[in-house]
C-alpha cells in the first residue's frame, strides 16, 4: 500500500512540473512568434504614413434633432510625425478630397459636393496640420489648423496613441481623435428650423478619425559576391 502511494506521488510531482514546462514552452512559444518586445511599446522615432486601408476620417451630424448621421472622406494622405524621446515634438498632417464625401446616399453626396456645403470645385481640399501637442493631466491634446471651404481657424482636440505593432517590413501604429466643429464658422449655412424650433441639420458637426499609420523599416541591402 504504501509503495502504491509513494508511486502515486511520484507520479502527481512529475505531472505538475511537466504542465508547468508545458505553460511555459508555449508562451515562449507565442512571445516568439508575435516578437513582443517591451521595449518597443513606445514605437519608434520617424515619419509614419496614414494607411489609407485601415483608417478612416468621419463626421456626424445630428439631423432634425433625431440621429447622427455619419459620413466619411474615402481619399485622403496624412503623415504622423513621431518623436519617441519627447511625444510634445510629434506633429501630425492630413489632406482630406472633399469631393470623396460619402454618406452612402448618391443624392446626399451630389448635393454635399455643391456650394451648399464643401463646394468642391472651389475648394477641394480640408486641411490640419498641428501646431502644438501638450498633455494636460493623463490627456493628450493637439491644436492645429484646419482648413475647409477656404477658412482657416485653430482647433484642439484630444487624442490616444493606441500601441505600436513592428513587423518584418514596416512599423504599424494607432491613433485616434475626436472633436467638435461649428460648421457656421466655415461658411456652411445651409439649412433652415423646423417649426418647433429645431434645427433641420445641426451646427456642430463630430469630426472623428481612426488612423493606423505605417513606417517602413530601414532597407537592408545585401551583397553580391562573384
């Protein structure tokens, strides 16, 4: 009986410390594969380019007091900055084509691209382009210009730096931002108040953007021997 229990935890002590090398050779295992480096939670210095496919810059507007309805700029470029040292040195860029304007209604959009609202043909682009980045208590915040319908004024907003993902070919980072507007102090008018008052469209429009952004790394160049 007593060379039964002996086995018996012999045999429990060998199953434990198997599991625990099992646990352990598959997070080695999974750290490998995916590369985790602590080290590079705070990115890389150098110019990260918007990735148009993975990204997007949208807008609500509140309509007849009820809902929000969305719409996006499908062609756009921007470049994010990076300074990993100092993040208050970073600055970010972005050209949105406002005749891309798409809310998923084709007479929407024909009547949004008129003078009515971006009036494209005179101003085909939106513009930011910061001017300053400062962290006030845990929030990060941008001020820039921003450039719609040929007026420029200053804006601020706050943002988050969502992680970086190196990989073989190019660094990968995220970056979100949310602000309001007053579409009135771009020229856009259009729209008139329900009989209760309210107002058909609103006048402050949400602007939000979900960037990823990528850097390519550094080319390696290799040498041919005759």
């Amino acid at each position: 009986m007593k060379k039964i229990s002996f086995l018996l935890g012999l045999f429990l002590i060998g199953l434990f410390v198997f599991s625990n090398f099992s646990i352990d050779a598959s997070n080695t295992t999974i750290t490998e594969r995916f590369n985790v480096d602590t080290k590079k939670d705070v990115g890389a210095t150098g110019a990260y380019n918007f990735d148009k496919a993975h990204s997007f810059i949208g807008f609500t507007v509140k309509h007849m007091g009820l809902i929000e309805v969305p719409g996006y700029f499908r062609d756009f470029t921007g470049t994010i900055n990076y300074n990993a040292e100092d993040v208050k040195k970073s600055s970010v860029e972005f050209t949105a084509k406002a005749t891309s304007v798409d809310t998923g209604v084709a007479p929407r959009d024909k009547h949004l691209r008129t003078a009515d609202f971006f009036d494209v043909e005179k101003f085909a682009d939106i513009t930011f382009k910061s001017t300053k980045l400062e962290k006030k208590g845990k929030q990060w915040m941008m001020t820039g210009d921003f450039t719609m319908r040929g007026v420029t004024k200053e804006i601020s907003f706050p943002f988050e730096i969502a992680g970086f993902l190196p990989g073989e070919k190019a660094t990968r980072m995220g970056a979100m931002a949310q602000t309001t507007i007053n579409r009135r102090d771009f020229g856009v008018n259009y729209g008139t108040n329900l009989p209760n008052g309210t107002a058909m469209l609103s006048d402050e429009v949400k602007i939000n953007l979900q960037i990823e952004a990528n850097m390519p790394n550094p080319a390696t160049t290799t040498t041919k021997t005759e």
